[in-house]
C-alpha cells in the first residue's frame, strides 16, 4: 500500500511527490504520457531543450518558493522580453516607453500619457460611467485604440477564437502598462529557467519515487485506487473524474509546428508574437533563447524554432486554457463542490481544478495542500 496514488506527473503532481517523500510517506505516481513533467517537459533536438508544449518562464515574487526549485536545480538568468511583429512591424512587449516610441515617436513619459488619455476619453464617453461588459472597452479603457488595434486586437482573436467583443473584460484587466523604457514582462523578483532544463527539475522532484509512464488512470488497474493507496491526487480534467456528469468543460488549446533550421539564430529572441491575422499562428518560439545567451547561441550552428497555433479542444488534445465564460465558469463551481466533498481525493493543479495557473502558483498550492 501507498500512502498516495497521484496521477500526473506535472508541477503539483511532482511537488506533491516530492514534499511528502520528504516526510517519510510513500507515493506512486502514473502518468498517462510516455514521459514524466506534464506540460513542462523539454524534448532535446540538436543539442538544444525545446519546450514540448510551449513557452516556460518561471518567475516568482515568492522567496521560499524560488529557494525551494533552485534547491533542487540551479536556475539561470533569463528575462523574459518579448516582442511583437504587426505586419512587419516590431514593438516591444510589455507595453512601455519603448513601444510608446516605436508606435508614436514620442520620447518622454508625459508625451505618452497624453496620446494614451486623449484615446480613453472616447471609450470613456460611450461607457457613460458603467465598467466595461467586454475585453475590448476593457483594453480602449487601459490604452486606447493604437494600442489596441495594432497589438492587441487581432493577437486576442487568433488566440481564443472568438471576438474581443464577446471575451470578458478580466482576461486583460492585469495588462502591465508602463511610463519606463522596461522591457522585462515580469514585475516578479525572481526569473529564469532550469540551467540543464525543466526535465532536471521534474527528474529531481521525483528521484526516489515510484513512477509509471504510459498508464492512464480511467483505464488501468489504478482506477480502483483505494486497492493500491491510503489516499489520491488527481491532477487530471475536473470534469473526467466525474465523468461528465454535469457536462463538458471548454478549453482552448494549442498546437507546434516545430522545425529544424540551419542557422545558429533565427530571430534573435526568444519569444516573438505575430499580432496581425497575416500569419495564422500567434508566435514563434527560438527555444536555444531560453538558455544561450548574447554570442553563446552561436556555438550551436543549428536552431529550432516552433509555430504556436490557437485553436479549439476536442477529445483526445492536450486541454490548455479554460473557457471562462458564464458557462463553464458555474459548470466548474459545481464540480468543485463535488470534488471539495471527497475527504480522500486531493485536486490540484490547473486541470483538476479548472483554473490557469503559472507555474510557482501551482508549486505553492502543493506545499499548501500538504500544510492543511
């Protein structure tokens, strides 16, 4: 008998593992890929850790938990400093004085602010004092119609499929909006990526533990799981558990094209995202970026690069974003009602519970589990 069967092998999972391990309980965990790490596995093509199922920067303001990772391997320094090409076009991401000057020409913060106020006042005026009812007057309110149409606009709808008019303003209430010429995405205190890449952090997460690949919980002898442990940890979709008992949730999800190319440097960065509806996928990712640095990239004459493409989940995709509209946002409350009355099954992580997460998120909530 184990004293946990947790199935899934991502962050919470691995976190979970891990934590408990360390307090002399025994885990197995099952993964139903044919590898461990979940989302954040890295598959190594020419020498170079290509993130599997999209970009991974972790960051965090979260002292312990930036101790925690770098106490099981070392992180380098990588700052996350995206770009975005509008039909040829580049600006600097997150919206700063260096976009400000790329889009306007202006040089100082007070140019800026008056462009940036004189569009909101005509959003202002048709809102009338209500608060924005969609993602697009949310977006005109925080920075106007340059902005919005060039960067935003058409990005958002290749994104989630649906017009900017028919998304809810929250998605895009946090934008970081800034007067300085700064161009690290993140305000967090701590960045970067695994220096021997993330399948190090799950490999040590899980040394020690028993785990199997290839083996899905609802098909395996481990649906039965009080036959094998004391209690389970499911990372899996919410609404699977239940078996669809309410319905289907809706996810957003996406998928690579990832191609070898033969030169050392293809675009110079890491991230890169295409916001006009010119190109179908919404960026481009250099993985040889996340871990090479100035002149060291070109110490691999070759690099890989893959296309993210948007679209919709159907049965048998890896499920990304949840659809968090009227919807899917009750289905899932009643589901977690479901799963908050089972005293023998812990839910966690962005699938089971219906919730985007980052990745120090998701390792935090672990540790909280295991505390209460």
């Amino acid at each position: 008998m184990y004293d946990y069967l947790i199935v899934g092998s991502g962050l919470f999972g691995s976190t979970f593992a891990h934590l408990t391990r360390m307090m002399g309980k025994k885990c197995l965990v099952i993964e139903s890929r044919n590898h461990l790490g979940g989302n954040i596995y890295c598959e190594q093509i020419e020498g170079i850790n290509v993130h599997k199922y999209g970009a991974h920067i972790f960051h965090t303001s979260d002292k312990e938990i930036w101790d925690f990772v770098n106490s099981i391997v070392p992180f380098n320094r990588y700052t996350n400093s995206p770009l975005a090409n509008y039909y040829g076009r580049l600006f600097n991401l997150p919206f700063n004085m260096n976009t400000f000057h790329q889009m306007w020409g202006v040089t100082t913060p007070q140019e800026a602010e008056k462009i940036i106020s004189e569009q909101r006042k005509e959003i202002e005026i048709q809102l009338c004092g209500r608060k924005p009812s969609n993602l697009e007057e949310q977006a005109l309110l925080l920075v106007g119609k340059d902005i919005f149409n060039i960067l935003i606009k058409e990005y958002t709808e290749k994104q989630w499929g649906r017009q900017c008019s028919e998304l809810p303003p929250f998605i895009i209430q946090r934008l970081p909006v800034r007067l300085t010429y700064d161009n690290n995405y993140f305000n967090d205190a701590y960045q970067g990526i695994p220096t021997s890449g993330y399948n190090s952090l799950i490999n040590g997460l899980l040394e020690g533990i028993d785990c199997k690949l290839n083996t899905d919980f609802f098909t395996s002898e481990y649906h039965d799981w009080k036959k094998f442990a004391s209690k389970l940890v499911y990372t899996g979709p919410l609404d699977q558990f239940f078996e669809y008992k309410l319905g289907r949730l809706n996810w957003r999800t996406v998928q690579f094209r990832t191609k070898i190319l033969q030169t050392p440097n293809y675009q110079g960065n890491a991230v890169i995202n295409y916001t006009g509806k010119d190109k179908p996928y919404t960026r481009i990712i250099e993985h040889k970026h996340f871990e090479s640095f100035g002149n060291d990239v070109y110490r691999n004459p070759k690099t890989v690069i893959s296309e993210e493409y948007s679209c919709e989940y159907t049965p048998g995709m890896e499920p990304y974003y949840p659809i968090n509209d009227r919807r899917n946002n009750d289905m899932a409350d009643e589901y977690r009602k479901m799963a908050g009355a089972m005293t023998d099954v812990i839910f966690g992580g962005r699938l089971a519970e219906y919730r985007y997460y980052d990745m120090a998120p998701v390792i935090r909530k672990a540790m909280d589990c295991i505390n209460h």
